[in-house]
C-alpha cells in the first residue's frame, strides 16, 4: 500500500506578518517528480513543499500540471531567493521554469498566492 504523502503546516514571516499555509511534503525523488500533476484544485492555503537532500540547480515545468502556479525557491535557511508564476501544460513540449540559481526547497500555491498575501523575496520560511 503506497502512503499517503505527509502534510505540515508552515509559516511564512513577511516583516511582521505571518502566513501560515498547509503544505505536502515531497521528500522524495517519486513525490518530487509527481508534484501536483493531476491536481484539479488546491485549496486556498495550501501547497507543495519539495524538500531536496542537497543545493540543487534547474527549474520545474509543469507536464500534466491542470492548474496555474507559483513558485518560490528557498535557501537552506528558508530565505525566499526567487517567486516565478507557472502555467499549465498538457502537451510534450513544456516551458521548464528555472530560478536560475541554487536552492534546497520549493514551494508551490496556487498562481498569485504569494502577491495576495505580500510575500516578496527576501521573507522567510518557517518549517517547525
């Protein structure tokens, strides 16, 4: 029986502001590669939290991903380094979407979620 992906709930500090949003926890190369293909809807505050055992470098793309997101790539310490939107693709030729530099987690909401709730890069991911 495959188990269910974990979820945690995570807090993002934007000066003094505080957002909390439920993320899926990917941890691994198969939950990593899946993300949210599929998904037909995401709730409003939550999201997918990719965790990489090490810096890693290139971007995400979105084959067979149905609904459009945002992206933030984040420094070992939490530090949003980069926020990128991301659009649907269903065929073979899809755009991949790259920070341009080196990161070690992702998270992804639904597209606009990090301007509505005035999150910029430079704010802090909280994990605990």
């Amino acid at each position: 029986m495959k188990d269910r992906i974990k979820t945690k709930r995570i807090k993002i500090l934007s000066g003094n502001r505080e957002t909390g949003l439920t993320v899926q926890v990917a941890d691994t190369q198969e939950e990593r590669e899946k993300g949210l293909m599929f998904v037909e809807q995401l709730p409003e505050n939550e999201g997918m939290l990719f965790v990489f055992s090490r810096k890693v470098y290139g971007g995400f793309w979105m084959k067979n991903t149905l609904i459009p997101l945002s992206i933030a790539f984040l420094d070992s310490d939490g530090e949003i380094l980069k926020i990128l939107d991301m659009e649907p693709c269903k065929g073979n030729e899809c755009p991949t979407y790259d920070p341009k530099l080196s990161y070690h987690y992702a998270i992804e909401v639904n597209l606009g979620w990090f301007n509505k709730n005035q999150i910029k890069e430079g704010d802090y991911v909280k994990f605990d």
